[in-house]
C-alpha cells in the first residue's frame, strides 16, 4: 500500500507544483521539466506496482448494475479526453476538460472498486483533480471561448479514438485480470 500511496502523492505534488509553489517552481525554469517528468514517470511507475498486491478492507462490492455506468462513463472521460486534444465541440463547454475526465474516470472506477487500494489510487487521483480545477479558477480567468462553426471531423475523430482507446483499455484490463464488463 505504501508504494500506491507514494505514487498518487508523488502525482499529485509534481502536478501541483506549479500551482502551490509557483516561485520555487519558476526559478527551476525549463530545468523543471524533467524533474517533473521523471517524477510523474516515477509516480505511474510506484502506482502500477503498488495497486496490484495491495490488500485490505473492502467496504462495497462490484455490483453489476453499476458495471454498465461505469463503463458509460469511461468511455465519456475517453471522448472528453480526446476532444480537448482533438479540438472537438466539448472543449467549448468544459473548462478544463481533461480535469472533468479525470474525475470522470475516478468517479466510475469507485462506483465498483469499494476496496482500499481503489480508494487509495481512484480517490486520491479525483482528489487531486478536484484541488487542480480549483487551484487553476483561483489563479486564472476563464479563456475567451472560440464561437466559429464547428466542423465535424473532430467530432467524429474524438468519437473513434475514444471507442479505440475503450477497446484497447478493456482488453488490457481483461488481459491484467480485471474484467470491464461483468
């Protein structure tokens, strides 16, 4: 547990560091970069390691009505993800879209994982969403949003690289012993 625990902490601080401590984090100058890179590396790294043969309570089982909103939402956290990136409509109407995602995801995997290795890498990950969204509206105005027509390639390149990044994430999963749907 202390290894999962050390690399949602580790995320969480070297994604903050901007925000919490901008004067230390400014004098680093692009020096900074890879510290922080080799530090959210690092975190992934102990979290991957440490979620696996984490043990513990387990306070609610995976129900299987809540499987398919899971996945529903999942897969909403992959097209927000993919439209921000992409360029799609979304991006009009979230602020901070990839954030919203995030806490998505977090959201949907503590709706069936009630266990405390979950609750540790899930809970900690929307935790640190929720104080990055409200860290960066304290310290930013809100961006003036575009208001050209849209086109529809985005759309439906944010739509199929959602539906292919679900497809492969489910299989990876199933392939790890963590089956999406059932």
């Amino acid at each position: 547990m202390g290894l999962l625990g050390s690399g949602v902490l580790l995320w969480s601080l070297a994604h903050l560091m901007k925000r919490v401590a901008p004067g230390w984090r400014s004098r680093l100058g692009s020096a900074g970069r890879p510290l922080v890179a080799v530090s959210i590396v690092l975190s992934v790294v102990l979290m991957i390691l440490g979620y696996q043969p984490a043990e513990g309570p387990i306070w609610w089982a995976r129900q299987s009505t809540l499987v398919g909103i899971n996945n529903l939402l999942v897969l909403v956290s992959f097209y927000i993800i993919a439209g921000s990136i992409i360029g799609a409509r979304i991006s009009r109407f979230i602020r901070h879209p990839q954030l919203t995602a995030i806490k998505l995801w977090a959201v949907a995997h503590l709706l069936v994982n009630g266990d405390l290795a979950s609750l540790t890498l899930f809970g900690g990950l929307l935790i640190w969403a929720v104080l990055a969204v409200i860290l960066i509206n304290r310290q930013e105005e809100p961006p003036v949003r575009e208001q050209s027509p849209i086109a529809w390639a985005p759309e439906v390149g944010a739509l199929s690289a959602a539906i292919v990044i679900y497809g492969l994430v489910g299989y990876v999963h199933g392939w790890l012993g963590y089956p999406v749907h059932g």
